[in-house]
C-alpha cells in the first residue's frame, strides 16, 4: 500500500468518524425528545383510563406495550438512519479523500521524478568529467601544480558523483512499487557487507567484529544491502582510531533484529531526533570534524526501513557509541 493510499484510509476514517459522533450526538437528542413525548402522550390517555368509567387493567397493559413498541420503532428508525449516515460519510469521504490528496500525490510524484531525472542527467557529464581529467592526470607533460589541481577537481567530482547517488536512492526508496521483495538470508548479507568495509575499517584500526545468527526475511536485496552499508559506514566514519564496531542479526518470534554498535563520537541527544532528516548533519564542532558526508546517508536508511514495514531506532551516549536497531517483519 502506498503512504497515498493509507492517507486516503486514514481521512475517510475520519470522515467517518466525524460523521458518526455527529449522527449519534443527534440521535440521542432526537431519541430523548421524541421518547419524552411519546411518553407524556401516554401518561394522559393511561391517566384518561383510570378516570374513565370501566378502568380497564388490559386497557393499561396494552397501552404499555404499545409505549414499548413506538419507543423501539423510534430507536431502530434512528439506528437505521445512522447506519446509512455512516455507510454514505464512508462512501464519499474516500471519495473526497482522493479528490483532495491527488494534487499532493501528483506533486509528490513529480518533485520525485524531478529528483531522479536530475540527478540521472546530472550522472553523464559528471562520468565525462571524470574520465577526462584521469586521462589529463596519466600524461606526462602535466606540470605539479596542475596535477594537484586536477587531483583535487577529482576529489569534488567524486563527492558530487556520491550526492547525485544519494539523490537518486532517496528518489528510489520512496515508492514500494520501485523495489522487489524475496526471501533472504540476512546474516550472509551483513556477513558481506561487513567483509566490504573491513579493509576502510583497518585503514583506521577500527575492528569490526560478527555475531550472525541465521535470519530470513522477505525483501528488497539491493536496498538491504545499501541500509546495512550506510550503518556500517557510520559506525566506521565517526568512530575513533583504535574502536569496535559490532554487527549482529537474530530473530525474534515476528522481526529479524539487526543491530549495528560503536564505540565512537556518539551523538548529542537534542541531535537524535533529527538526525534520520534529510541533510541533517550534528554540528561537526560537537561530533568529529573532518567527516566527509551530505547528511543523506540516514534518511535513505529510514525510506528503506519504512519500505519494509519495519522500525530503525537509535541510542547514543557521547564518547561511548552508538547502537543502531533496526527491526524488519519476517
Ligand atoms: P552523513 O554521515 O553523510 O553526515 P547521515 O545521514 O548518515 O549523514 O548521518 C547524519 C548525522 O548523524 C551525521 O552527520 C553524524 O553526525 C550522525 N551520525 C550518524 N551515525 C553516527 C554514528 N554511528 N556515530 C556518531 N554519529 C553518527
């Protein structure tokens, strides 16, 4: 289901109950008045029996059983008429729903197609420049000063070619109808990326260390693969010469539990709860500087997360570490 559509569910519900408290609310006023009457209606013609030459004692039963119907008619009509209040609040409020969130899905969508058709527009030239430069770079007749300068045109080349990548996964998480769910063993996939940032690890005397136990879940490989990358290269990034960083999955009666720990920077706890926001970086002042980073990396690993129907959380002590859990339904 697309966050559209448990939009439209979520305001037809209140469509609905909106429309019920306010059906119930008169219903009750009506039923209290109409009720009221019937009564006071009763209570003369019962007292009109009693005062009346042959006071009839079956006359009187009747007439009670008679003030008991006409209450019940009353209550079943009302009950009657706030079913169909409710049924038809139901039917139009999707309808309404959807005329209303259109618009904003249609913007969504092309503020999304925006972002993904920039930044695949923006990938060729950026693979051009690359590759010219490094042919610049091999010859021989380059002088110092301008190999220094084409080596550090190189280096802003890649951080842009890393944004527009960036650009491009938060475009393509946005959508469950983007990705494709299949079974897969979580612990080999940690067990790989792991293996993949040991050698980054090493430069840095970090280690990083396993504890595996066999998981399957139902999703996206590719989207898996980047979540555990971008927890990972975190946990390598802001992490301090001589740490550890542990990756462990195991399973619980309905979730796979992946958690990613430090022993790093930390991160400042009036910073947690922005930290999963698109560009938001903590001050590189309070964290570590020198840090290279668009602040892109967590919101990716939150749309991915979210794809999933699972929960990522964090918890953080300064100079300590950091543990990332991450929860996906099995
Ligand atoms: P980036 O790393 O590119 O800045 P992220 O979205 O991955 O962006 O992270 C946002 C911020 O959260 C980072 O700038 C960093 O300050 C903080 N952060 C993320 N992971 C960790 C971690 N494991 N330890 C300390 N700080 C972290």
């Amino acid at each position: 289901m697309t966050s559209f559509q448990s939009a439209r569910i979520r305001l037809t519900a209140w469509y609905v109950v909106i429309s019920a408290l306010i059906g119930i609310t008169f219903s009750i006023v009506i039923y209290e008045v109409v009720t009221q009457e019937i009564r006071q209606g009763f209570i003369v013609a019962e007292q009109r029996l009693r005062i009346g030459p042959i006071a009839s004692q079956r006359a009187q039963l009747f007439l009670h059983e008679e003030y008991q119907a006409a209450t019940k008619a009353v209550f079943v009509r009302l009950l009657i008429m706030n079913s169909a209040i409710i049924a038809s609040a139901g039917i139009a409020g999707y309808f309404l729903a959807g005329k209303v969130l259109l618009p904003l899905e249609e913007m969504v969508d092309d503020q999304k197609r925006f972002i993904g058709d920039a930044s695949h527009e923006l990938r060729t030239p950026l693979t051009t420049l690359r590759s010219e430069i490094e042919v610049f770079l091999r010859s021989k007749r380059v002088s110092p000063k301008a190999k220094e300068l084409a080596e550090s045109n190189l280096e802003e080349i890649q951080k842009m070619q890393d944004l527009v990548s960036s650009l491009l996964a938060l475009s393509k998480y946005t959508d469950s109808r983007d990705i494709q769910f299949e079974s897969l063993n979580l612990s080999k996939i940690a067990e790989e990326i792991a293996d993949k940032h040991a050698i980054e690890a090493k430069r840095q005397k970090i280690k990083i260390e396993k504890n595996l136990e066999p998981v399957i879940v139902s999703g996206d490989k590719t989207s898996i693969r980047q979540l555990l990358s971008i927890l990972l290269d975190n946990a390598v990034k802001y992490n301090n010469q001589g740490g550890v960083v542990t990756i462990s999955t195991k399973s619980s009666r309905r979730n796979a539990i992946i958690k990613i720990a430090d022993t790093g920077t930390g991160i400042p706890k009036e910073d947690l709860s922005h930290i999963f926001k698109r560009f938001y970086r903590v001050d590189p002042s309070r964290s570590k500087d020198s840090v290279e980073g668009y602040g892109l990396g967590l919101s990716i690993a939150k749309s991915i997360v979210e794809l999933h129907k699972g929960e990522i959380s964090v918890v953080s002590k300064i100079q300590k570490g950091t543990v990332f859990t991450v929860l996906l339904p099995k």
